[in-house]
C-alpha cells in the first residue's frame, strides 16, 4: 500500500544515514510526498500521508519541536525527518517520547546529507511506487470482474502476491462517501491508510464501486481479524465526523476466488448498515449467507412482506412494534421473560400482544416449521 516509512528506510540508511528515533509503531505509514517544512504556516498544504523533513531552523526550542509534532498528528503525517547538526544537535528526550507515544515515526539524517538529493530520490520512488499500485488495483478489480482471465491476472500480480495463496477482501464505507469530491474522497483515503498499520507488502488498497477495497493476501485469518479490529476503533477515535462500516469475505484460496471474496464482502457491509454494526464478517453472518448472496434483493423484501404483511400494516396503522416484538419472541425461542426482559415490557403485556400477532398471523406459532417461516421472513426483511 504505498511506499513506506519502512521502505524508505531500507534505502536511505546506508546511503543517507536515515535512523528511526521514535515511533516503531508506524513504519508501515504509506508516504504520499515529501514537503520541507520551517514554519507552522506550511502545515496549510499537507494533505495527509505528507511526510515533513525540517533542517529545524524554525524549531531550535523544545517546545516549538513538540508543537510541530502535535501538528503534524493532527494532520495524519506520515512521519518526521529531522536533518540534524546546525539547529538541532540533539532530539529531546521528550519529543522521542511523545512520538512514542503516538506511533509516529520520527527519524534522522546528519547536516552531510544533501535534502536536495534525497528529497527528489525518495519522490521518484513514491512515484513509481503509486505507479505500481495503479496497475496492482487494476489487475485486482479484472480478477474481481473477469474470473474468467484469473491466469491473465495472475501473471501480472505473481511479482507482488502468493497468487496461489490465501485470499480476503474488506469493503469499507461512510456516509456521505458517494456525494464527496476527489480532493476530499482522496484526503479519507489517506487517513484510513495511516490506520491501517502492518498491511502493507501484503495488501492492496484502493477506490471501487463506492467503497474503499482492502485486498489481503497470505495474512492468517485471526491476525487480520485483530488488525481490523484496531483499525476500526482508530477511525472511532480520530474520525468522529464519521461512522465507518466495514463487511469482510470468507478466507479463500488462489487468486481466482477473488470474486467471491468481493461479492461476500459485499454482502457482510449490507448486513453491517442494516444492523449498525462498525464490522460485520460474512462468516459470522449464519444463515444470512445464504440468503445475502441472492442478487434479487427486490424479490427478498417481497418474499419477507408476504408472509409478515399483516404486522407490518398493523405496526404502521398503529404505530405498534409488533413485527419487533415477534423477532425477539422467534430469536428467543418463544421465551415469554426473555421478551420482556429484553424489550423493558410487562410479562403479561407481552402475552397480550403475542396473542394479537398470533391471530394477525393466523398461526399458533407452536410448530418448527412455523417458527422457520416467520423467522427467515424477519432475516428478508433486514436484507
């Protein structure tokens, strides 16, 4: 997903003398360029994923350090470089610290060292990096829409993944994604990255059909399910303008089940909006798999409506909750108390108003098979 902290690492210690101070924690922050920073006012042009590089010429006082740091988390940066031996001969111990603290990658390169040079070096590698990424997303959406061509795709992503290993995709979104402009779509996209820490050689991120495309790859199943985890109460945390939804796929083997991938995550994120869930995994979805996976959804809702279509009249006739009060007496296996407890109501109103379902309904509710029916009707419904 990007060219890293830690790729920049890699190529800049030996031949710039880079050295990671701080912030471990987020060597896997995607950079998205390079800006040279002496003043608070040029914190104006970041756009997120920018990573800053000061000589400290503005900055030679603690406390002017430590406010450009807090700054540039704010601001979702990537990172800091600070070109040590003129106006910062040493790091304090407490700006080490605070980017500790925050996962934020804080790192060094001696006065010798030409910014021009390195600047333009590491650029072009971001470049070519977003080049690389482009055309990573572009085979991934083909395997994704023509399954076909898996072999096509498969020889062009074999530089980049296990094509043959393990496979699963998480579809994210947000409200309001679908009416925001390229700037703003790209400025969300920026800060979902940073969130998502240690995907970064084995995933592919990028805009799909509405929603921001996660493509995981050889990542075992319960790691990836922790790193979501984290990932979806960051956004929580730094992101509370929005609410995010998330739906993950079944782990599936070799690349050519990337289309089944997709469409179970497709069918988990619906699932996450209808029951307000932040991330909902097809797995877990029982027997909501089956039924999500019908691409006629205007038939489901009929099929649900047919057999609840009195309840449904009467609650809106009434403004009653019956159709509610019925899910939680099926989900709870015709447990009289578990209803009331559950939905704050008298045992003996609950009987009441079991007794007027039953007859809106004209079953007693006592058999399996009725049971199912109803139930699977309320599943139809919530599609």
């Amino acid at each position: 997903m990007g060219f890293t902290i830690e790729d920049m690492l890699t190529v800049s210690k030996t031949r710039y003398g880079m050295e990671l101070l701080a912030g471990a924690n987020g060597w896997s922050n995607s950079i998205s360029w390079i800006l040279l920073i002496e003043d608070l006012k040029i914190l104006n042009n970041f756009k997120g994923k920018d990573l800053a590089i000061t000589t400290g010429f503005g900055f030679q006082d603690e406390e002017s350090q430590l406010k450009l740091v807090s700054n540039l988390i704010r601001l979702d940066a990537s990172g800091l470089i600070i070109n040590t031996g003129m106006y910062i001969t040493e790091v304090p111990e407490s700006l080490i610290r605070y980017c500790d603290e925050n996962s934020f990658p804080l790192l060094t390169v001696p006065w010798s060292t030409e910014l021009f040079e390195m600047t333009k070096d590491l650029d072009m590698r971001i470049l070519l990096q977003g080049m690389a990424d482009e055309q990573i997303s572009q085979a991934l959406i083909g395997a994704i829409e023509k399954p076909d061509l898996t072999q096509q795709f498969k020889n062009e992503l074999l530089p980049y993944f296990d094509v043959d290993g393990t496979f699963q995709i998480i579809l994210i979104t947000l409200d309001g994604l679908d009416s925001m402009d390229t700037v703003e779509r790209r400025r969300i996209s920026f800060q979902l990255q940073l969130y998502l820490e240690s995907l970064t050689h084995n995933a592919c991120f990028f805009y799909y059909d509405s929603c921001f495309v996660i493509v995981v790859n050889a990542v075992p199943e319960d790691e990836l399910h922790e790193l979501v985890d984290a990932f979806i109460h960051r956004t929580e945390v730094r992101m509370k303008d929005h609410t995010i939804y998330a739906g993950g796929s079944s782990l599936m083997i070799d690349l050519g089940s990337l289309h089944l991938c997709y469409h179970r995550a497709k069918a988990a994120l619906r699932a996450s909006h209808q029951l307000n869930r932040r991330i909902m995994w097809f797995d877990d979805m029982g027997i909501y798999r089956i039924l999500a996976l019908v691409s006629d959804g205007q038939l489901l809702k009929e099929m649900g409506e047919d057999q609840l279509l009195p309840l449904i009249e009467y609650d809106k006739k009434h403004g009653s909750n019956y159709m509610e009060i019925l899910e939680q007496y099926l989900l709870n296996n015709g447990s009289i108390q578990a209803v009331a407890s559950k939905m704050f109501m008298h045992r003996n109103t609950v009987i009441y108003q079991l007794g007027n379902i039953k007859r809106l309904l004209g079953s007693s509710l006592e058999s399996s098979e009725d049971r199912m029916k109803f139930m699977i009707a309320c599943m139809l419904l919530h599609l």
